[in-house]
C-alpha cells in the first residue's frame, strides 16, 4: 500500500480499479518522406478540427454556453497557422515524420506558455498538450479504449476531450499527473462532480492497469490494504449520508431558528454552475462572474451574443434575482484583446473598473447587452474593484449614454438597480459616501482580504498570511453592513467567506442580508442557516 498527497481538482472519495490511458505511448511511425508526411499532417489536422467543430456545435445544442467557449479555444488553437507552420516547418527542415514533429513543436511551445510570468497564459500549456494529443491519436487513427468496469482512469494529463468521452461511461475518477486547478480540463471535472486529483509527476509508472485505487479528499492510497478500504468505505458512505441529509433541506426556508430569513445566492461563472445551482434551489444568483466569456478569445463577445446569454440566465431563474457583475478583467484574468502595458503588481494595477476608462466600447457593449436584457427577469448589475465616488459617477454616466443608444436604436431596454462590489480597504472606509448612491453593496472578502493584508491571492509564498478570518475583514464588514442600512439598502457577501460554516453565526448577526456561495455549498448554507 503506497500513500501520496495529491492536488484536489473535485473532491469526493472513490474506490476502484486503475485504467491507464496511455496517451504518450509512441506508436510506431516511421518518417516516409516529406511529402507523405505532409499529408498526413493535413489530414489529422482535418480530422481534429472537424471533431472539434462537431463537439462544439453539440455544446451549443445542449446549452453548455461556457463549456463550448472552451471547445472554441481549442479549435482556435488547431487552425493556428504559427503552430501548424511550425510542425510543417519541422517536417520538412529535420525530416521526421508528422507524429515525431508534432511532439517537438509540442513541447517548445509548451515550454514558451510555461516560462510566461502570467498565470492565467501559463496554464494555456495545457492546452497546447491537449491540441497535440488529440492531432497525434488522429495521426496514428488511434481510438479510446474503454475499460469494462466503472475505473479510476490514469493519465498523464487530463484533457477536456477525456472527460467528454467519459462522461456517459462509468468513471469514478481520474488521477493525472499534470493539471491545474484553472486548466478547462479541471472546470470541466468540477462540473461532472467526477473525483479529481492530480500533482504526482511519475504517476503513470506508480500504477499498473487493475490495481486499486483510492481517492479520498486530498490523498490518493494505491493498492490499499483490507483495513483502510473497509475504513474508505465506511467515510464514502458517510459522506453520502450527509450529502442526503442535505439534499432534505433543499427547498426549505433559509430561516434561522428565531425566524430570520437570509437569502442563499449562488455564484456562477458558466451554465453548468447555473444548472447546479436551480438544481439546488438557489434563490438567485449574487455573483455571475461575466469576464469568463470573454477569456480565452481573440474578439470579444458581441452585444447580441451577450443579450442572449444574460437572457437565457434571467429567464431560467424566472425572477428570481439575478446579479450580474461587470468584467473584471486583469490582473490573474487577462483577455488577448486588451494591451496591458507590463505591470509590476497587476493586481494593484489595471483591473475591473480601471480597465473600463481604457476600454469604452467593451464597457458600452456589455452595459447594453446587459440593459436590454433587464426586460427579461430581475437583474441587477453590479461593478468590481471599485475605490471611489468619482468610479460610480463615471458609471452612471455611461449608462446614460447607453440608454440613449438604445433608445435612438429603437430596442427594448430597463435600467435595473446597479450596485457595487466592496472589495477594497478603500470602498469600505468610505461606504458612508457611496451607500446613498447605489442599490446594494456585495462584498468580495476573497480582495478585500488580499488588498487589507497586502498578500497576493495567488501567491503561495504568503499563504499563511492569508488569513481569510482576520478580525481586520470582519471589522470591514461590519462597518458596511451598518452604512448600507442606515442608507437603506442591503449587504450581502460573494467572496469565499460567505461559505465559511465557522462564520455563518457571526456574519448574520452583524447583519448580513444575503449570502452568495458556490453552487455545491448551497445545501450546506441552507442547514447551516437552518440551525442557528
Ligand atoms: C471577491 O473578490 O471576493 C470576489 C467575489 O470576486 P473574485 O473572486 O471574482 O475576484
Ligand atoms: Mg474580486
């Protein structure tokens, strides 16, 4: 029995036996001349896009919006004549055969990704692995072969189109050696609730095909000997228990004992999210985080494209309220279409709101996509980053501009409440000032942590520094929640706190109205709720 601490992409535990997809096998195919290979080359590139394209088209069918966004990127990267030149390039110069080519150009413009200082651009390495693993099995007409019994599938690297061909069989989990908790591959294992991990580098020479695997939390046992399966076992049905005990609560009347009712919201950023959280019953949607949309394209998504998907969101919560926050783009979430001259500290530098300034037509195409679909369900619109009265007033005057657009072009539009995110030491000190001015007020504890205590999010150096509790927020908070009632608006909170069980008691008696969670801790909000 051999025990490894592992990344968690999607928690769970599962027991199972190991099927090893191997990817990486070199299969044997010799260079047969340039011309042969050139062919070749053509034909796999074909074959992947047009599997690509159908996959997409299939997406889109199903409303899986964001999940075909991703496909998208992919086909994208497969038509991109600087890495399809470079494998032909590669072909013709060293003379090897298309296979040989595509795994060079790989891992050199893999290697490019990686070294980029950018997080978000770094973990796009994947995606070029993914590009190139599927242009290599469509090279040698290679075919997934399915294991006969529900597994724990092995992997180098977990791609999107694994996870696709899966889905309907009976995978219990995957295990991979690379993988990143931002990589689409790990957004779409969240969104299937299959068991994720990854993080063990040799992890395809650690387990042979059949051998038993566990995967429980953050840990990953294989070959586990009688004693611990028994005791996996007992915890899986444990926490099958507990996840019916919750499911009991759904629906029910998020009232605490004394009969205060406080609103569960969920966030979101794509339409499985959406989809989960109706299935949980959320009571609306407090944070949709839009600037995904607008991530990994070479063009923004145009007004209409937007319409329809605020619409289809405000249609599906039929009334309910729906808060849709603005792009908050840079820093960790740059988009292609936006120059960002280099910047020491991004996350101090131009995000959310600040980018706007810069970027008028992509704030004026949203803020009309977003008007017009106000006529479809109760919106509210809400902007991120915000540090001053001057930002607001800024705001306004846009939306000014755009109703008068909308008017002159003759199409249908509302102006809903608007609000803003407090998640800068800067917005809370002075929410007296801008309380009177807005509708509502949501707080974003995960930036409002990082910019009190000056520790990076994202930076795993000053982990233990971030201590999402410190009495520094909840000092913030409470200030806030007093200004946004004394003005008579409400307070919620959208930042990872709202989910903190530990928490919940504390935050409802500052006065917390609503709080706004993942779509899977909804449930658990509820009960939490429920008994205090
Ligand atoms: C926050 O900062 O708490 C928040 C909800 O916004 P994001 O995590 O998207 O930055
Ligand atoms: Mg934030």
């Amino acid at each position: 029995m051999k025990k490894y601490n592992v990344e968690i992409i999607e928690k769970g535990i599962v027991i199972g036996p190991a099927f090893k997809l191997n990817k990486t096998d070199k299969p044997i195919h010799k260079f047969q001349g340039i011309e042969k290979e050139l062919k070749t080359l053509d034909k796999a590139v074909n074959i992947t896009q047009s599997k690509l394209k159908h996959l997409y088209d299939s997406m889109l069918k199903d409303s899986k919006d964001l999940e075909a966004e991703i496909v998208q990127t992919h086909i994208l990267m497969a038509e991109d004549p600087t890495f399809i030149d470079a494998i032909k390039s590669k072909i013709c110069k060293t003379k090897i055969s298309a296979y040989e080519a595509v795994n060079i150009v790989c891992d050199e413009f893999v290697t490019i990704f990686k070294n980029m200082d950018d997080g978000y651009l770094s973990q796009r390495a994947n995606d070029i692995y993914e590009i190139s693993s599927q242009m290599k099995s469509n090279i040698v007409n290679q075919k997934q072969v399915m294991p006969k019994e529900p597994s724990i599938i092995i992997t180098d690297l977990l791609t999107c189109n694994d996870i696709l061909a899966f889905e309907k069989n009976d995978v219990l989990g995957f295990v991979s050696s690379k993988g990143f908790s931002l990589s689409h591959a790990s957004i779409l294992a969240r969104k299937n609730q299959i068991p994720t991990v990854c993080g063990i580098e040799n992890i395809m020479d650690l387990v042979k095909n059949g051998d038993t695997i566990i995967i429980s939390q953050n840990e990953l046992i294989i070959n586990p000997d009688e004693e611990t399966i028994e005791e996996m076992k007992i915890k899986q049905i444990e926490l099958e228990n507990f996840k019916l005990e919750l499911k009991k609560n759904k629906g029910l009347k998020t009232q605490t004992t004394d009969g205060r009712e406080i609103q569960v919201l969920a966030n979101i950023s794509s339409s499985a999210d959406l989809e989960e959280s109706i299935e949980n019953n959320c009571q609306g949607v407090g944070l949709f985080r839009t600037e995904f949309f607008f991530m990994d394209k070479i063009t923004p998504p145009t007004e209409e494209q937007q319409y329809q998907i605020y619409k289809s969101v405000l249609e599906k919560l039929n009334g309910k309220e729906v808060t849709i926050r603005t792009i908050d783009i840079g820093s960790d979430k740059p988009i292609e279409y936006v120059d960002y001259k280099e910047e020491n500290n991004p996350a101090l530098g131009k995000r959310g709101v600040r980018v706007y300034l810069d970027y008028m037509d992509l704030f004026k195409t949203q803020l009309k996509a977003l008007l017009r679909a106000s006529c479809h369900g109760n919106l509210r619109i809400m902007y991120p980053m915000i540090i001053s009265v001057k930002e607001v007033k800024f705001i306004y005057k846009q939306i000014d501009i755009v109703a008068k657009e909308l008017e002159k072009e003759g199409k249908a539009y509302e102006i809903p409440p608007q609000g803003i995110m407090i998640e800068t030491p800067a917005a809370s000190l002075i929410s007296d000032e801008l309380a009177p001015l807005v509708d509502f007020f949501s707080i974003g504890t995960n930036d409002l942590t990082q910019y009190t205590l000056a520790c990076d999010r994202e930076n795993h150096n000053v982990v233990l520094e971030l201590d999402t509790r410190h009495n520094s927020i909840l000092k913030q908070i409470k200030i806030c929640v007093e200004n946004a009632h004394k003005n008579g608006i409400s307070c919620s909170i959208c930042g990872e706190l709202a989910s903190d069980e530990s928490l919940t008691e504390v935050l409802l008696d500052m006065g917390v109205d609503k709080l706004s969670v993942s779509p899977n801790r909804i449930l658990n909000m509820v009960t939490k709720i429920r008994e205090i």
